[in-house]
C-alpha cells in the first residue's frame, strides 16, 4: 500500500485504498448500477452510434468542481491524454485508452472515437474517474506520481482536506448532488486485513471491508455489527489440461463437472461468501439471464467414467488401459483457495477421481504454472471486470502470452465466433444470445469446471445508518451510495 496513499485516481490503481478514496472523490462521465448496466453520471444523456465506435456524452452544464469552477469538456479531453501519454504507469489503463480519439467543442457534448467496436468500452468509460485540466495540463507521468498525495478539486460527495501515513481526511464537496450528510469521512490506513478488523472491533473505526471468508467469519463475532455482502465480478474455476493422459478425454472432463457440488463447496470452504458459478459469465454481470442451474450428480458422473472404460482399481482410483485418473490439482498458496481445493479432492475422490495438492506462492502461481500450462488440475481465481466479454481466457488466440487460454483445447471456430459477438455488440438481447452461445461451446468443450463468484462483506457498526450496497461490484463500489449514510444521533 503506498505510502502516503494516492488521492489521484489515475494513480496508485493497484492500491486498493487508493481506489476506494477516488471513489469518493471523483465521479465518471457514467457508471455502472448494481446490475452492471451503464448509466448517467457526469454526462446527462449519452448514446453510441450504430456502427459502434463513437459514442456521444452530454455533460451536466450545472456540474462544478469542488472549487466552484465548472466542470467542462476540456477536462474530459485532458483526463484521457493523461492515460495515452507514453510513459503512463498504469500500462493496462493506458492500454484500454490506446488509439480512442476525443472530440467536442465549445458546447458540453464531448465524443470518443474507438478504432473498432468494442462493446466493453462503455465499461471502460466508467472506469475513468474525470480528473480537472489545471491538474493534469503539462504534467509528465513521474510529475502526476510525485504530486499524487496533493488534494485536488473534486467532483464526487467529499474533497480532501488531508493525507499523511495513517490518515486521510474528507469533508463534503460543497458542489455535491446530492450533498452527502456525514459532517467528516476518516480512512484510516491499516497494514492488513488483520489490523483493520482489530481497529473495528476495537472501536476505532465504523466500518472495515472484509475480503473473504476468515475476515467475514471474524467480523461476525463482534457484537452489535451489520453486515452488507456484494457480489464481486471474481470467478473462481478448476482448469483441466487437456493434454494430460486421462483428461484427454471428454467423457473423464465432463464427469469431473458433473461430480462437483458447487453448492457444498461454497457452504464449507467457503461459509457461504459466494455465489455458485455453473457458467462462464461471472455471476457478477447481473444483467446477463437465463443462466443454467446446477445438477450435480455423483452418481450420473460415476455411471459415465464406467461407460468410458474407467473402472475402479484396488485402490479406488479408476484407471483404463494402464492409465489411471490421478492427477496434481495446483492451488494458490492464498486463503480461501487451499479450503477450495481440499473440498474439490474429497467429492472427485467419492467417484474415484485421486487428486493430490501442490499449493504454489500465490505471486508464482499465473508465470509458473497458468502461463507456462505446467499443471494437470489448476484452481485460479480471476477478476474479470463488470463486462461479459470472456474472450481473454477462451479464444483460440488468446493463449499465453497474448492471453490465459491455457487448458490446450483444439481451436473451436463456433466458440471463436459467439466470443467475438459477445465482445462487439452493443445491443443488450443479442450480447445475451452470444453469451448463451459462447456458454453451450464450453460446456461442450469442458475445459473447465466454472465454481463460484465470490462475494466481499462490509462490517457496520450500529453507529452508521443509511447504507446500502450494489448487489454487484467492485470492493471499491460500496461507497456508491456514500451520500446517504448517516451517524446515528449526529
């Protein structure tokens, strides 16, 4: 975590305290509701144009910056060459912005121009926080990074007043709508996860995200606390090597499948901080429907790998023509995965599937093992962003370096195309159709088992009132609604 932490959106991304205080200070020209579904922020109206590739954002004229001075086009413009200027240390960010075109003139409609269609954009768009142009203009990169603990003047509910090491101050932006009624925000900066529920139960602060499964299970022991769980747009799935002996073939991938009780899962590895994934759509993209339910069925698994050849030996582990199904399952050495993992190896071992575990540094896992395919089994944990565009880990292209499609499935031109439609239209009903195609290809394929979305929790203590969480986001997201919380009595 940096140190003093960032209060420049467009920098520190990786520091989560970052994130969540630009949150609380800068707003988009639109964002994303509990759904995943884009809608107005700074821009009043905004539309996209039938080819895809521009699209069109009017901006509240009455939006000020926390000085009084107007908010206007020039800050728009000037925010995304800030991100396009060679030298940018978020590389992904810049990549996202990489060839967009910014137009507009004296008026408050500004337009972006991508070089193709991209049906994600609109997801990316939410995800720049606008920043003023007196901030940015004729600042290099190192100089947005060594001014980056400086308060600015904001456009969300709060403007900073102070930052140090421990500490960092908000008070209402005075041009806020609507104007927020906590009178003083403090975030405090914890080294860990351990030390911020200790400072909650202690007293010492309000409120404290708990990350997963432990941090939920501890906060629910401190008396007279709330909790309010979000659904993140993580999934969490077991990849099968296709090129290893025994999962070369489809029937011994599709038992595995149908073997898993995602529901058990989640309930004792898990306590219950998540939602079962059966597809490959994160659960947390909430607008995409009619998703399939899960039908575990040992029994059914079990009555296949007989009709493929897989007989059980002396030891119980099923084997055909000398090959038996025992396979390495490489886990993240980084909680709740080794729990996942220890669950998975006792349901495959009912219907004679032997799994052993190689736990792996959580920091080594993707360059070592993901990327180098060097893994029979792999749990990985992925955050896919608010957008159902799954192309990164499924198309035939996408394999490493270019991409995490690493389970060494022949190329499948059906998938290939329903991936491509899902990542390029903009109209909701046909996104929903390519995401049911590009869902029944991998069921078919059976590449991976899709297991669960996990969920984040804020811990409340009685004190605050007035919260209400998106039923989907990022972690950062709980303070959409920062505006309506309120202290009790105060």
């Amino acid at each position: 975590m940096h140190r003093p932490v960032s209060l420049d959106p467009l920098v520190g991304r990786d520091d989560p305290a970052s994130r969540d205080i630009g949150r609380l200070l800068y707003r988009r020209l639109i964002r994303l509701d509990g759904s995943g579904v884009a809608k107005s922020d700074l821009a009043v109206t905004w539309g996209v144009s039938g080819d895809g590739m521009v699209y069109r954002f009017t901006l509240d004229r009455n939006a000020r910056w926390s000085d009084g001075s107007p908010l206007r086009v020039d800050d728009v413009a000037a925010t995304v060459a800030a991100v396009q200027t060679p030298g940018f240390p978020d590389v992904q960010l810049s990549a996202e912005w990489r060839g967009v075109s910014v137009g507009g003139g004296s008026g408050p409609t500004v337009t972006l121009t991508i070089p193709g269609p991209r049906a994600s954009f609109a997801a990316t768009v939410a995800d720049l926080p606008i920043l003023p142009v007196k901030a940015l203009r004729g600042h290099t990169p190192v100089a947005l990074i060594d001014t980056a603990a400086r308060p600015l003047p904001t456009s969300g509910p709060f403007r900073a007043v102070s930052a140090d090491a421990t500490l960092v101050r908000l008070e209402p932006n005075p041009w806020a709508r609507p104007s927020p009624q906590l009178h003083t925000v403090e975030l405090r900066l914890e080294p860990n996860d351990d030390a911020a529920l200790h400072a909650f139960a202690a007293g010492q602060v309000d409120a404290v995200l708990a990350a997963g499964p432990a941090e939920r299970a501890a906060a629910v022991r401190v008396a007279g606390t709330r909790l309010y769980d979000m659904l993140t747009f993580r999934f969490v799935d077991l990849l099968l090597n296709s090129r290893r002996p025994g999962l070369d073939d489809p029937a011994v991938r599709h038992a595995i499948g149908g073997a898993i009780d995602r529901r058990a899962l989640v309930g004792r590895a898990l306590g219950g901080a998540a939602r079962v994934q059966v597809d490959a759509i994160p659960a947390g993209v909430l607008w995409i429907t009619d998703r399939p339910a899960e039908q575990p069925s040992p029994q059914l698994s079990a009555r296949a790998l007989d009709a493929a050849g897989w007989h059980p030996g002396g030891d119980g582990v099923r084997v055909r023509d000398g090959v038996p199904l025992s396979f390495t399952l490489s886990v993240p050495d980084a909680a709740p995965l080794p729990a996942v993992a220890r669950e998975l190896r006792r349901q495959l071992g009912l219907v004679g599937i032997d799994v052993k575990l190689r736990p792996v540094a959580a920091g080594r896992f993707a360059p070592d093992v993901l990327m180098t395919e060097a893994f029979d089994m792999a749990l990985a944990d992925w955050d896919n962003g608010p957008d159902p565009d799954v192309s990164t880990y499924w198309r035939s292209n996408a394999t490493p370096p270019q991409g995490a499609n690493v389970t060494g499935l022949s190329a499948d031109p059906f998938l290939d195309q329903a991936l491509d439609s899902l990542a390029t239209e903009t109209d909701v009903a046909l996104r929903q159709q390519a995401a049911q195609r590009v869902d029944q290809r991998l069921a078919d394929d059976a590449p991976a088992v899709f297991l669960y979305a996990p969920k984040v929790t804020m811990v409340v203590s009685d004190g605050l009132d007035g919260i209400r969480l998106p039923a989907a986001g990022a972690p950062a997201d709980r303070y959409t609604t920062v505006a309506t919380w309120y202290r009790k009595g105060g």
